[in-house]
C-alpha cells in the first residue's frame, strides 16, 4: 500500500504466503492483522491513497491455473477498510495477468479510480505515477473479457462457442458469451474524451459473384482467389477529436478494409464465405454501411 500524505510518501509494504512449515501460517495471519490496522491507521491521515493489490506467480503462472477469479479474501477486506476511512476516494491499482472479478470495488463510490496495470516490469512504477499525477493520458483498452466469479461453474471440458439458452449456456468469448461481465471486452476509460466520424468513401460496395442458382447467397473466399480478394479492399478514414481542458487536437487515422477478411464468416464446416447483403462498419456510436452485392 502507498499512501500519498502532502510532501510525504508513505509506505506499507505486504506479506507473502510461501512456506508450508507447520506454525507458519499461524505467524503470517497474525502478521496480516498487525499490516491491516497499520494500513487502515495511515491511511486515516493521509490525503491520498493509493492501494496496490493483484496477484503473482504463485497463484497464476504458465502450469497453475486459478481456481477462481477473485482477490484474496484478504486483500478485498483491506481494500474496503481502506476504502472506509480515507478522506478522498481510493485509486486502486491492480496487477495481474488475467482477469478478476472486482466488482465489489466497481460498485464501491469510495473507490474512485481502477487502474489494471498487468505485470508492468521495470519501468512500470514510473508508467503508473505518470498516469496518477496526470503526466500521461491513458487510452488502453480490455483486450479480453472480464467474468464474474460466477463464470467459473462453466465446465472446462464444454467447449461450445455459442449459447445455448435452453440449458443456461452463456458461451465463450466477447463474441458469443451472453452472461454478465465484470468488464466487458475493450472496456476503458481515458481524462478524455473522444468524438469520431467516419469520412465519406467513394466506395461503399463490394462485388461478388454469385451464380442466380445458389439460394445462400453467398460466395466462398476460397473460391474468390487472392487476387481478387487484394483488387476488394479500400481505404476507410476516421477523425477523431480530443474533448479535453488541457487541450483540444484533431487527427485522422486510415485502415485498411479487406472484405475476404473482415466480412466474411465461417460456416460449420470451417470455410469461410461472404454473404450478399448489408454491413456496418461502427465505430463508439458512428455506422457507415457497407453492401455487399452480386
């Protein structure tokens, strides 16, 4: 825990849990307690807090898998009690590889700030004083989707993609999963705020061809070639504006649309098709159509 008090910086620094020599546990859980009332005592002086908690190696790595997607019993009472006394809303930091269910600091008025930091490395306590103080505006967003504890009653050996209502299936994935979230996938905030708008193209159509025959209405990109799936694809510009007290600043940015990439979809069976009809290219609360015709 690091506690922010004017001029001073004041730290408590927390236990680990490694040795399973017997009277150990008894000698870390009493020591627990002590950090506790320490943590909560400081933190009633001080005109910031800012708890950094999360996990490490011992209880996720490359051959250990988490049994649940919580904090510590331990940490979540701390971050509360801190929570509780601090004069100012708490900024909590949380390290980990994957995602936790934090929804009890989400949902907690106290805590005024969330920060996910990964596992940041070296220069990492420097990047995350930089984004506190207000040095850096950050921008990043969730790359996959937070759970609920509740996530973990999922079988591991059910593998199914999509859900299955009848049977209370949520699915997997941002794509298909259909159950609540934590944090939903590419989830973020930022100190500013953005407007987009998506600049008008000179093409908005992609041709296919497909036989009249053929009652899907579909073309398989196998079937397309490379080479014209390359002569399909066009460049799609997006402004982006900067709403922010420091300042204000405009930029474009350009991206590709590859049809045989970015619209098509896979069938049962694994190939993967482009289907006639009309799509939406949405970005925040901006859609430009795109028709995809024979």
């Amino acid at each position: 825990m690091q506690v922010l008090l004017a001029n001073l910086l004041h730290h408590c620094k927390g236990c680990k849990v490694m040795s399973k020599t017997p009277g150990f546990t008894k000698v870390v859980m009493e020591l627990i307690v002590l950090l506790h009332s320490q943590s909560v005592k400081i933190a009633k002086g001080a005109d910031h807090v800012v708890l950094v908690m999360g996990l490490d190696q011992t209880q996720e790595s490359e051959d250990h898998d988490r049994v649940d997607l919580l904090l510590p019993p331990k940490q979540q009472k701390l971050i509360s009690s801190i929570a509780r006394v601090a004069k100012n809303p708490v900024i909590l930091v949380l390290l980990s590889g994957g995602p936790v269910d934090i929804s009890f600091a989400k949902n907690d008025q106290r805590i005024g700030r969330i920060l996910w930091a990964g596992y940041p490395g070296e220069a990492g306590g420097r990047a995350l004083a930089e984004i506190i103080f207000g040095d850096h505006n950050p921008g990043g967003r969730l790359p996959v989707t937070w759970y609920p504890q509740s996530y973990v009653n999922v079988p591991m050996t059910d593998m199914r993609m999509r859900p299955e209502p009848s049977s209370s299936y949520p699915g997997r994935t941002y794509r298909f999963y259909q159950g609540p979230k934590a944090f939903e996938f590419g989830y973020g905030l930022s100190y500013s705020n953005y407007t987009y708008e998506i600049l008008p193209v000179t093409q908005n159509k992609v041709h296919i061809m497909v036989e009249s025959s053929n009652p899907n209405r579909y073309m398989p990109v196998s079937e397309m070639g490379a080479e014209a799936c390359e002569k399909m694809k066009y460049t799609v510009k997006v402004r982006v504006k900067n709403h922010c007290e420091m300042a204000e600043e405009r930029a474009e940015v350009e991206f590709e649309l590859r049809p045989c990439e970015h619209l098509s979809s896979a069938k049962k069976d694994g190939s993967m098709v482009i289907e006639e009809g009309s799509y939406l290219l949405s970005i925040e609360d901006k859609e430009s159509e795109i028709q995809v015709v024979k």
